[in-house]
C-alpha cells in the first residue's frame, strides 16, 4: 500500500485499536456508556456535553453523507473508506462491518480490510464469522502474521490452545515448502513467537523455551526469542541466565525498544512474552 494509504490505516486502527490483538475494543466501551447513562439521572448539561453532543452529531452528518454518495455509486472506495473511518469515530460496529465486507469484496487484495472485519466481528460476538474471516485470509496467504495472531487469539478466547497449538505447527511444517515457492511468504521467526507466547499462556514455559531456542536458530538476529526467553527465564527465578538474555536482546533490538527492554529487564514480577510482530 502507498504511504498514505498507510498512514490511514494508522488512523483508522487509533480510532478503535481493531488491529491491537491485546487490548479492550468497542464493544465493551458502548456496553459501559449505555451502563453508565442507566445508572446516572440526566443533568443539565455543562459545555463539554454540549461540545461532545455537536462533535456526535457533526459525525452523524458526514456518515450521512457518505451513504448519499454511496446510494448513487454503490462500489465508491473513498466514501466507503470514510463512511468506515466515521462509524469506527461513533464506536458503531454494525455500521463499520457494513462497509468494511464491501471493501473486502472491492479489494480482496488488501488483506487488511479482512482482518479489520474479523475484527470486529469478534467484538459484536460473531466469533464463527470471525473464524471464517481468518480462514479466508489463512487459505491465500497462510503466512499473514495478523491473520495468525488473530485467530489464535480467537482460539484461546473459545479456551482451545490446543487448536491454536496445531494451526501454528502445521504452519511451520509447511512454511519451507511454501517460502521456496514464494519467498518470504511465511515468517518463521514470528510464528515461532506466536507458538512460544501459546504455550507461555498455558504455563507449558519447557515448551515455550524450546520453541524460543529453535527461533533462535532459525534467526540468531533476532531480538525478540531471547526476549522471550529470558522473560520466562526471569518468571521461573533465574535471574543470572535472563540478564545475559536481556543484554543479547538488547543488543540486537533497533534502539527504538531498547529503553523498554531495559525496563522489563529490572522488573522482577512476572511480564507476558512479547507479542508476535514481523521482523523490524
């Protein structure tokens, strides 16, 4: 995609945090204002009701607006993308998977769109249309990394580690042969991490390490094994073997994280394993 499709998607995840496979989406953020406005009597309104109410309705009228365009050009790509970036801005998720299964459909290419809509399937509650999003991706491109992960996270949320085990290894058994087709296709390194963190969530940490160690093999240039590794080296006790693990990651991290790595180094109570990212 082009920088500025880029920097949109950026935008776009900010607006909802969709794409943050750890974290809280809209969901649970509509659930607690409608909990909020049940428990509390209306008030006379102070000026930044009044200005939040302006700004609500002022997005009612863009999307609005958006849909009149769409009504006269049904496969419009710029007003589906803003009629999106408007209803993720009202936290209204049916509207936003609306108009993403059409980008999908307008731009099968851009898998983006599809994680999007796995999404936020999951967050409405449609785990099997979730499921059905991230095998789709999954079928074509097998090695997508945000496809995994989010599947895998899906997997775990419906308590089934031992699925999401089997979907990475199967991965990573036929990643060889599919990277000799198309090379780079398959991340071996960050499925190694997604594997790792799984076994990590089910405090299986002999299985996590070994993973670890084979991603070390596979990339000894990789920063993000020996991080994982020395955090559950550091969780068990051991503190002398993480501390020369911390250092390796250290080392060889961009200098972007390295203030972080140190921060996670000096803390002695239990951290989680880093998520699983493609190589900087």
């Amino acid at each position: 995609m082009s920088e500025k499709r880029n920097r949109w998607f950026v935008n776009l995840v900010m607006a909802l945090g969709l794409i943050a496979f750890l974290g809280l989406g809209a969901a649970p953020i509509i659930k607690g204002v409608v909990e909020a406005a049940a428990n509390n009597p209306p008030s006379t309104p102070d000026a930044a009701q009044i200005s939040q109410k302006s700004e609500k309705e002022q997005l009612e009228a863009t999307a609005k607006g958006y849909e009149m365009v769409l009504q006269r050009e049904p496969e419009n790509k710029t007003a589906l993308r803003g009629l999106l970036e408007t209803r993720l801005k009202l936290n209204d998720l049916p509207g936003s998977i609306l108009a993403l299964e059409k980008l999908v459909k307008l731009e099968p290419q851009e898998t983006d769109y599809a994680v999007l809509l796995a999404q936020a399937k999951q967050q409405t509650g449609d785990r099997e249309g979730s499921a059905a999003t991230y095998r789709q991706i999954l079928k074509s491109q097998p090695g997508n990394i945000k496809a995994l992960q989010g599947m895998v996270n899906l997997l775990q949320e419906q308590k089934q580690p031992e699925t999401a085990i089997g979907l990475l290894q199967d991965t990573l058994k036929v990643a060889p042969q599919t990277n000799e087709i198309q090379p780079g296709s398959i991340n071996i390194v960050s499925v190694q991490m997604i594997l790792a963190e799984v076994y990590t969530n089910e405090q299986r940490y002999e299985e996590a390490i070994a993973v670890y160690d084979e991603a070390i093999k596979t990339d000894a240039k990789d920063f993000r094994p020996f991080l994982g590794k020395a955090l559950i080296l550091q969780r068990q006790g051991k503190g002398d073997e993480a501390t020369k693990l911390f250092a390796t990651a250290t080392e060889l991290s961009p200098p972007r994280y390295r203030d972080q790595i140190k921060q996670l180094a000096s803390t002695p109570t239990p951290t989680p394993t880093p998520t699983a990212t493609p190589s900087p």
